[in-house]
C-alpha cells in the first residue's frame, strides 16, 4: 500500500496532554500525576501550565522556521485540537481559553475546527460546561467507563452512574451539540446483562460518539516503555497488586459477546462503527482520532505526548519532573524520535487504514505485506469485500484484529 513520500509535513491536528487527575485509576496506564500534585498548597498545576505555555512555543517556532507561518498554503491553520489526560477539565476554564487562544495565534485555528476536552463525569472534576463553551472548546468526551457502580467501585472510579447522566444533560443544556461517552468492556467479574444495561443507560443520554475499549490490564515496565525516556510511567505496587488480583476474572467469551451486542445495538440506534472502538452518529465521526488513523501529521505537547510529522514519530518522556526541569531551563522536553523505513510505513498505513469501516481498495490484496495474508484472512473471516471492492474488517476480524496485523508488521 502506497504512502506517498517520506517527507515532513505541517500539521493538521494538535494534542495537549493534561496530567493532573484528583485520583488514580489502578488500571490506567496513560501519563498521570494525582494526589498534592493536582489539589492542595503545593500542587504543580500553575507551574505545569506556564512550562506547558513555553513549549507550545518552542514547537511553533520550529514550525515557523520550516514551514512558514500558520495559515499559508505551506502551513494551513490546525483542523483539530485534542486536550486530553489525565483530566483537563479541572483546570480552570480561564486557564483553558488562554491556551486555545495562544494556539490559535501560534499554529492558526481553521473555521470550525473541533476542539475536545476529555472530562471526568464527578460533580467536582466535569468542570463549568457553559465556561468550556465559552473558552472555545466545543467536543467533550465524558470518561464514564460503565454505568453499573459496582463496577465503578470494582475499577477505582471516584463518579457513580448518576453522575454520568448529569454530566451529559450539563453539557447539553450549556450548548455543547457533540458530546462523546467512553465504556469500558471485559471488566472483570461482570456480565452481559450488567453491559447491556450500561448501553442502554448511554442510549438514553443520547451522544453523538460512543468509545468503546477493552480493558488491557498491561504491564508498561516488563514492556520497557518506563525508563527515563519512556512514555509511561512506572506502574505503582498498588496497581499491580490490582491487576494481578483481578485479571483472572476477565472472559475473552464475554468481551466478544459484550463486543457483539454493542455492534447490534448501536447500528439499530444509528451508530456507524466507522472505527473498531468507536460509533459515531452522522457527521460526529472524531475528527482529531481520524488524523491519527489516516497518518496525518500531528503535533503533541506535554509528558508522555506523541507526535508524527509524515515520517518521524517523536514522543516526550512521561515523567513530570524531568519534563519540568528541561522546559523551565529553555529546552524541549527529554523524550524520543522513531524513524520509518518504507515497508514499515506501508503496513502501519494499512494497520491504521483497515481500522476504519471504509477499508482499502481491493487491488491492495495484492500488494505487500497484505498479499502474504489475503487468504488467511478471508478463509478465517476476518476480512471480506463489499460490493464496492473494498477490502474490510469483519465484526470477527475487529475483535481478532491483533492476530492480523501481528502477521502484516
């Protein structure tokens, strides 16, 4: 599959990691810091923002000097802007829209753009929607992860049920029109009839767009992604204790039947599935995620963000500290750069491409790396051909989609 030369390009998409949460989750595995880092006399928030600020400009100065300023044919202005966590939504909104308005300045905001800000549904952690509304933001994705609160209770969550629906109706009645609900599936020692409760509580509250993960309960330190300049952080004793205590209780038959209903249910109530883990009413498909999908170039800020310029993947290391240090000193921040070669970024564009409902061409089958594995896949139905010659996953092949791209890398 063809990918277009390897070239740097200007990007399309901005994503601002907010590290701060009240608590932490035992199964997150994303960059957070908790506890007196985010509340309290000696939290890091204020100093965060203003290194957050400065590498902001750092990277745009970059910008500038190789393509040029923001909102020329060489640089158009960004299509997205992704705030996500931890949770950004306990920052003050004023903190917020002074952000926006510098990216804007600094990188350009193109008429419409959509700007998303992950929130927590708590009474004390969604935020004011109406002052979000106002700060430029204009998506919110709701981390509710179910609705049942023994399950809440079961994954460290700090929200119950009702919260959800509250924050949701928040939200609406502020002005937001596209507003985004993450689920988790495959929680340990659940069942079906609990999920399709919680699908049902969300059909109820209506969104636009609906994520649906897997619980992965990894290990980031045995995968060597927690060293000085790794983009996660070192999981705490009490985390692993968790997960090795609840592993046992997950079900790979109940995840793809939790995996099937889902399918069933969201595509009767109108939801394309127009990504594995995500459902989207018309015209709320994720705009930002659908950068990173198609391989779009996208610049990141913040510990533990990724960036892609067209070629190179560059990441900053996940530990708040070291970030701070190098930042505060004029530097960017400590972290790591991944080169492509030509056959790795023709199956990473078939891998991300095949995520997507609408496929690849047929004629793809019959180029590397997907020619070695057509077969295969078809005979184990985990691809098929619509009528229109594009080549697919089945709801099977979503659900075994690791084993497929295991053998396209």
């Amino acid at each position: 599959m063809s990918t277009g030369p390897s070239t740097s390009r200007p990007p399309a998409a901005l994503y601002i990691h907010v590290p701060f949460c009240v608590s932490l989750c035992p199964y997150c595995d994303f960059v957070v810091i908790a506890g007196s880092a985010t509340r309290g006399p000696t939290n890091k928030v204020d100093r965060y923002l203003a290194a957050l600020r400065r590498e902001l400009e750092l990277r745009a100065d970059a910008l500038d000097a190789t393509f040029g300023l923001p909102g020329t044919a060489e640089r158009p202005a960004l299509e997205s802007v992704y705030l996500g966590g931890g949770t950004p939504s306990i920052m003050p909104a004023e903190a917020i829209a002074a952000l926006l308005e510098r990216v804007r300045g600094r990188y350009g905001l193109a008429d419409g753009a959509e700007v998303t800000l992950e929130a927590n549904p708590g009474p004390d952690e969604r935020g004011d929607p109406a002052a979000l509304l106002a700060a430029g933001v204009n998506r919110i994705s709701f981390g509710a992860q179910s609705l049942d609160d023994t399950e809440l209770r079961r994954l460290g969550r700090r929200h119950r049920a009702r919260h959800v629906a509250e924050a949701v109706a928040n939200a609406r009645e502020a002005g937001f029109s596209s507003i985004n609900v993450d689920l988790l599936y495959d929680i340990p020692d659940t069942d079906h009839p609990t999920w399709m409760t919680t699908l049902d509580r969300v059909l109820e509250m209506a969104p636009e767009h609906c994520s649906l993960y897997a619980l992965a309960l990894d290990d980031p330190d045995a995968e060597g992604l927690t060293g000085p300049f790794g983009d996660h952080l070192p999981m705490t004793r009490g985390a692993r204790r968790w997960r090795d205590g609840v592993r046992p209780g997950q079900d790979e038959d109940r995840a793809a039947a939790q995996y099937h209903h889902a399918v069933v249910t969201l595509g009767a109530a109108g939801y394309r599935g127009y990504e594995i883990s995500n459902w989207a009413q018309p015209g709320h498909e994720s705009r930002h995620n659908l950068a990173y999908w198609m391989r779009r170039p996208h610049e990141a800020l913040g510990p533990g963000a990724h960036a892609f310029d067209g070629h190179r993947r560059r990441w900053n290391a996940a530990r708040l500290d070291g970030y701070l240090a190098a930042v505060e000193s004029g530097a960017l921040p400590p972290g790591g750069v991944a080169e492509t070669d030509p056959a790795d970024e023709a199956a990473e564009a078939l891998i991300l491409t095949l995520r997507l409902d609408s496929g690849v061409p047929l004629a793809t089958a019959y180029e590397p790396p997907l020619a070695d594995h057509f077969g295969w896949a078809l005979a184990a139905e985990l691809l098929t051909v619509t009528d229109d010659d594009r080549v697919v996953l089945t709801t099977r092949g979503r659900l075994l989609s690791n084993e497929l791209f295991q053998r396209l890398v």
